[in-house]
C-alpha cells in the first residue's frame, strides 16, 4: 500500500541535507529509508485505529437502547469496567450510582432538586466532575471538602470538622467515602452535627451482594491485603445490608432509594441497575442511594 510512496520519500530523504555541527551533510539513504518506513507504519497504525473507532461509534450509535441522564450520551449499550459490564457512559464515564443519584433527585418526591438543593448550603465531600455542575449553579452556597485532596475548599476529616460549625449545612453529600475512613460511625455522628435541623446527607457506599452486616478489618494496612478482602487498595470496610440501621443509630431519619423506586423502563434506559450482574465475589451489584434526614428540632 505505501510501497511506492515509501521509495519516492526514502530518495528525496536521501538527498535532503541536514546541519550537524554547523556543516551541511547528506542524510545516509538507508539511514532516511528507516526513518520514512517507520513514519508510514506509524501512520498506518493511526488509520487503523481511527477506522476502528468510527465503526465501533456506528455500531454503537442505533438501536438506542440506553442513555445516560447526565451526559445525554444514547446508544446500543453502554461500556464495561472491570467488575460490571455494560455500566459505564462511552462519554462522561458515569456508573450506575452516578445515574441512580441523579436521577432520584430528577423525579423521586420528597429527595428532589428542589426539595434538597436549591437555594441550599451544600457541602460536598470527595467532589466529583460529574455532580459538581449539576450541584453547584442550584445552591446557595457550594463548598468542597476532601481529607488527602488539595483541590478542595476545606481539607478535613470527615470524622472530625472542628473548622464546621454545628448546624450550618443544609445538605452534605458524601459518595462511596465512608468506606475509606477509620471510624465509619463517627463519620455519621459528626455529619449529624454539622446538618441543619431538618438538613440532608446524601450518602452512597459499596455494599456486597448479600452480605448482612458490615464489617472491616484494623488490622489490615497493606494495600493489596485490602485489595483482596475489601475490593480497593484505600478501602477499610465493606458495608451490608445493616447499612440504613447504622445511620439509625446515630440519630437519622433514613430513606433508601434503589432501582426498584423506578419504573422498569426507566431502569432499562438509564441502566440503574446492572443489565449483566457482575460474579466478582466483592462486587455491588445492587447500588443504593442513602438519604439521612436529621430531625427537626
């Protein structure tokens, strides 16, 4: 295919004078002829990738099956990672718990926008790309907060917000954290403190398929230890079903919305619930998102 094309330039390449210690010289031809050869494959490996991307977007493009309710992304199905197949948008990346989340606050009465976000004192931990557009705009205060990040406006421990004041926030949104911290239920209690009478925390975990009780090991400080037993080398814990009696214990009033608050359609089109269950033995197949209220009064 470029075999001509490669001779023509591996001739003029050779007569093409280069500088090399202030003195023109001739470029070798076999030298040239190398270089040119290498240029070519290079551009036929990037013809080759751009073709097979332009299929695969077309094969993706109809039937349009799914959607995702943050990027507006549709197609035939969505992408796979590691664990889940068919969960993630080709475009924003967004998962099953991103979808879940939003579209809760889209149509679920009572966890709307409006009931939680608009014109309200967010504060927002481990921030992500995602959910900061669509929080920000709506609130009338939007701070981030992160305990390892530098991008954030406050850097805290979730267990421990001194720089907080007690009641000063309407609602604080915490996706898949509490997993990451030493002491989950002292978590909980200081989100308690810092909420609004009546104030929100909207909260996500991982929680293994069928597993009742949480549970964490202190013990376990090696990375890949924590990789094997918990499913991520940062995490401490994995949560189970007690997960809305915990918050319980601490004071809240809990709501748990998952797929089954949604029509079956609905569900389909959003992928809100893993179209192919995952058979990793630590995999979250059924997500839930976690509305703490704390009372009022």
């Amino acid at each position: 295919m470029y075999g001509g094309a490669v001779r023509a330039a591996c001739v003029a390449a050779a007569l093409r004078p280069f500088p090399r210690d202030g003195r023109q010289r001739m470029m070798p031809a076999t030298m040239a002829g190398g270089q040119e050869v290498r240029m070519a494959t290079a551009q036929k490996s990037r013809i080759g990738k751009n073709v097979k991307l332009k299929l695969r977007n077309l094969y993706l493009r109809f039937p349009k099956n799914v959607e995702c309710n943050i990027c507006r992304w549709s197609g035939r199905h969505f992408n796979s990672d590691e664990w889940h197949p068919q969960t993630v948008c080709w475009k924003c990346r967004s998962l099953v718990r991103h979808r879940l989340l939003v579209e809760t606050l889209n149509r679920i009465e009572g966890v709307t926008w409006k009931d939680l976000v608009d014109g309200k004192r967010v504060l927002h931990f481990s921030p992500e790309r995602l959910t900061t557009p669509l929080l920000q705009p709506r609130a009338s205060s939007y701070k981030t907060a992160d305990f390892l990040r530098t991008d954030t406006d406050l850097q805290i421990d979730l267990t421990n917000m001194p720089s907080v004041p007690s009641g000063s926030v309407d609602l604080l949104l915490a996706a898949d954290v509490l997993e990451h911290v030493p002491d989950h239920l002292q978590g909980m209690r200081e989100i308690l403190r810092v909420l609004a009478p009546g104030g929100t925390a909207i909260l996500t975990v991982p929680q293994q398929d069928n597993l009742e009780k949480t549970w964490g090991d202190p013990s376990l400080t090696d990375p890949q230890d924590r990789l094997r037993t918990f499913g991520q080398e940062d995490h401490v814990r994995i949560f189970g079903n007690d997960m809305p009696d915990l918050l319980q214990s601490v004071g809240f009033q809990v709501r748990v919305v998952d797929a089954d608050s949604f029509p079956k359609d609905v569900v389909q089109k959003y992928v809100l619930f893993p179209p192919v269950l995952s058979k990793h033995p630590l995999a979250t197949n059924h997500r839930r998102v976690f509305f703490a209220k704390k009372p009022e009064g």
